[in-house]
C-alpha cells in the first residue's frame, strides 16, 4: 500500500498481518481523495481526525496532500502499532497525533475533516458521527466508509455524495448548519 499523492506521494506504509484491519482500498482511497479535492480545493491547513484509523492510509494521505494535522483513532493494538511505525517512517510526527482509544469518544475538535472508516456491517459509522458531531467546524466535510449495501445517516448532516468501490462504499456528508 502507498501513499498516492503529495508531499510522501509513492512511499509504502505497512499494514499489520491477519484480517482485522481492512485498508482502504488504492482505488476507494484515489477515488475519495479526488471526491474531497473538488469538494475542498485544497487540504492546505485542514486539521483532520481519521477514525478506526487502521493503517492510518487516510490520515496520512490527507496530511500528505497539506493537512497540517491529523488525530488517528484505533482501538486494535496491533493496528495501533503499525500506524505508529508509519507515521515515524514518513516523518509525520510533528503533525500526527495517534490515540488508543474507542473511536466512539470524541476529541477536542474543531475538526475540518473527519474521515470515518468501521469495521463494515457494524453500524459503528452513524455511531461515530453522531459522537463526533460536536467536534466539527462549520463547513467540515465527513467521508464514512462501508460496506456497498449500507447506509450512512445521522441527524444534522447532509448527505452530498454516494459511490461504490467493489465491496466498499464511499459517502460525503456535510454538517448541516
């Protein structure tokens, strides 16, 4: 797996053995980045929080592209230390905060993007939102990841955009005012 563009654009990130994280897919992960830089124009600034970070592929992807902070979220200790190696591996310390926890208790935001991405079938993405929704300044942006047959809602948001990767859905949503 590689970050696809910006600053670390080609460098590999690792991600833990055995089949409890499932990283975005290159493609979904491609897809949603061009989602959000048409949507955002740029990433120049943005303080971003990655739930069930996993390998933390999105988070780093968005700082790479000019986030000038990323929170990851992980509760899996296996997960927790590979995306502590790739965040040490690409330099990202300095901007990356990386937190053991339930991505069901929010941080101190505000957050301009928040990047959603449970274990498919859970109903842990409406969960999340509705946990994270006071951490959001106005105007955030929120991609959750499911799986293809799900859907994603929560009160006091608006769903922008929907589409399906294989096995993977993407939906945008945006904090209703």
């Amino acid at each position: 797996m590689r970050i696809i563009a910006g600053e670390w654009r080609g460098r590999a990130i690792a991600a833990p053995s055995g089949d409890a994280t499932r990283p975005t897919s290159d493609r979904a992960r491609e897809a949603l980045f061009s989602m959000l830089a048409s949507r955002l124009g740029s990433f120049e600034g943005l303080r971003v929080a990655d739930l069930f970070a996993g390998t933390g592929a999105l988070g780093l992807e968005a700082l790479s592209r000019g986030a000038a902070h990323c929170s990851f979220v992980e509760q899996d200790r296996a997960a927790v230390e590979t995306l502590r190696g790739n965040v040490a591996k690409l330099g990202a310390g300095d901007r990356a905060d990386v937190r053991a926890q339930s991505a069901l208790h929010p941080l101190p935001g505000p957050f301009d993007l928040l990047l959603i991405d449970p274990p498919y079938a859970s109903g842990l993405g409406g969960e999340a939102l509705a946990a994270w929704r006071g951490t959001l300044a106005p105007g955030a942006w929120v991609s959750v990841e499911t799986g293809a047959r799900e859907t994603v809602a929560a009160e006091g948001f608006t769903l922008e955009a929907e589409r399906s990767y294989g096995k993977a859905k993407i939906s945008l949503l945006t904090r209703d005012a």
